[in-house]
C-alpha cells in the first residue's frame, strides 16, 4: 500500500498494489495489519455504497457523536472527494483537503472521525464504497454547507450542482452546532 499525503495530514491518500494480467486485476481493498502499520487503527461497523448521477454533490455530512471514520473508494465512475477538518483543537481546523477517486485509477481516502467529507460525481454515473468506524445516528447527523465561503472547498463544477434539500440546507462553519 503506498501512501500519497495530503495537504491535511491525517488524511490519508491510499493506492493499493494492484495485480493485472490478461484476465483482469486483482487488488486488497482492506487488511487490518497492513492499515495499522499505516497508523490506521480503525474498527469498521458498516460498508455504505451510493449510486450518483453526473453533478450529484453529496455533503458535507458528520455526526457530532458516533463521528465516523471513512475510508473512501469508487466501486464504478468517477468523484472529487472532499474532507474538512471539524476537530476544534485541529491546527487544520476548517481546511479542506480533495483528492480525485475513480474506478480507473483504484486509490482509497482514509478520513479520519472529526471530519465533514463529500463527493461531486464528474462521471456519468459513480458507485461510491464506504466503510465506517461508527453506526449510522441520524440525530447527531449535520450538514456542513458545501459552498461555505469561509472554508472554500473548490469543486470542480459544471453548472449547478445537484444537491438534496439537507445538503442546500447545510449550516456554515461559524454557526456550527453540537
């Protein structure tokens, strides 16, 4: 597993070894001793997987208690994946770190509890995998908006995004509530 840095250092870029022949490839998604020699001491409860159309952005969601740790991969597609440091005592407090993720290209984000992540589908279609430290709490759940000018994530846009009525309602980051 090779390790791409991103500009917050906690998060973590992925590229696992990849195995081609002329039958396909095989590659290791996730093995718990290879992630821990990577400071990656996740216990993982749940997989998630979303299906989004071209201009889908999805985010910035967390969860004031249970905050989950995801890591990150595209199954088919194409997304911008977005982290933003929510760790009050963080000196990356309210930066953002992206990284591009496709089914051509098999990297993996490892974004660690404390953060607001989301994705902007680019692709026609994208099958987005996700596996999580903590269980699902729909009433911790917040949306941190995805255009908020004091953190200025830089989405890679085409038109309006398509968003869902919870993610245009999102809160911005100095009216962050627990």
């Amino acid at each position: 597993m090779h390790i791409i840095p991103t500009e917050i250092p906690d998060v973590l870029l992925l590229e696992p070894r990849v195995f081609s022949d002329s039958r396909g490839f095989f590659l290791e998604t996730y093995n718990e001793r290879t992630f821990a020699t990577l400071g990656v001491n996740a216990h993982f409860v749940q997989d998630n997987q979303s299906h989004s159309k071209k201009g889908v952005l999805r985010g910035l969601h967390y969860q004031v208690e249970h905050a989950q740790g995801k890591l990150v991969r595209v199954l088919q597609g194409e997304i911008f994946d977005v982290a933003v440091d929510l760790r009050p005592a963080s000196p990356t407090f309210g930066k953002w770190t992206g990284a591009w993720l496709s089914s051509g290209a098999p990297r993996m984000i490892w974004i660690p509890r404390g953060f607001a992540h989301g994705f902007y589908t680019t692709s026609e279609t994208a099958d987005v995998s996700y596996k999580v430290t903590d269980f699902y709490a729909p009433e911790f759940e917040r949306t941190l908006v995805w255009n908020d000018p004091d953190v200025g994530v830089v989405w890679p846009l085409e038109g309006e995004p398509n968003l869902s009525e919870k993610d245009r309602a999102g809160h911005l980051l100095r009216d962050m509530r627990r």
